[in-house]
C-alpha cells in the first residue's frame, strides 16, 4: 500500500511538472497570409479580402495572425517582458503570402511564434 501511494505521488509530481513547465518551443519558418484575426474566426477565411481592410482592422487593434498554408493559425507573440503587441512587425505584410521565421509555442491547441524574420513570399511564376 505504501509503495502505491509513493509511486502515486512521484506520478502526481511528473505530471504537475510538465504541466506547469514552459510550452514545447522550435525554431521554424511558416508560409501563409498576413491576415486579421477576426475575420480569420468569424468569417471563415482562407486568405485575406485585400490590404486595405487588413490594415483597417489591425489599426483599429485587431491582431494581425499568420494563417498558414495548412490553415493553422499563429499568434504573434513578444518573448519579452512586458510583452508588446506585433502588429508594427505585420503591418508592411498585411495581406500579403509570408515566410516568417521564429520560435513557436504550442498550448491547449494553440500556436504561437516569436518572429526573428519575416519577408513576403516570391511571387508565382
């Protein structure tokens, strides 16, 4: 009985472990459009209507998000502290096909990206 309830406590610590641990972090490069998030949600998009309402909405504080190619969508984040808003880094992009390099996180379902480098894709020959 008393081996059960210790090797209860040492599973009971593992797991609080991993779960209060920092989210899983790579180094990738995501291909996909610079696009609004609310319209990514409530419109069910699959790539932006154009710049100008890109560029409306993040100026009117809508998160700019990567929506890649395989329709998983990235949150831009700041890995540092205080962290601050990554709109200024997207706004040249708005609407447009991406590479955007960085770190990315995964929690409860969701992903995010530290960007380090971004630059419009070429254009399709």
């Amino acid at each position: 009985m008393r081996l059960k309830l210790m090797l209860g406590a040492v599973v009971l610590s593992i797991a609080l472990f991993a779960a209060l641990s920092p989210a899983a972090e790579k180094t990738l490069t995501v291909k996909g459009y610079v696009i609004d998030s609310a319209c990514t949600f409530t419109k069910n998009l699959g790539k932006p209507i154009s710049k100008e309402c890109a560029t409306n909405c993040a100026n009117a504080g809508s998160m700019l998000v990567i929506l890649a190619d395989d329709g998983t969508i990235y949150w831009p984040i700041a890995d540092s502290m205080p962290a601050t808003g990554q709109n200024s880094k997207l706004l040249p992009f708005a609407a447009q096909k991406v590479n955007v390099t960085g770190k990315v996180y995964e929690r409860g379902g969701s992903k995010a990206i530290v960007i380090e480098h971004i630059e419009p894709q070429a254009a399709s020959k």
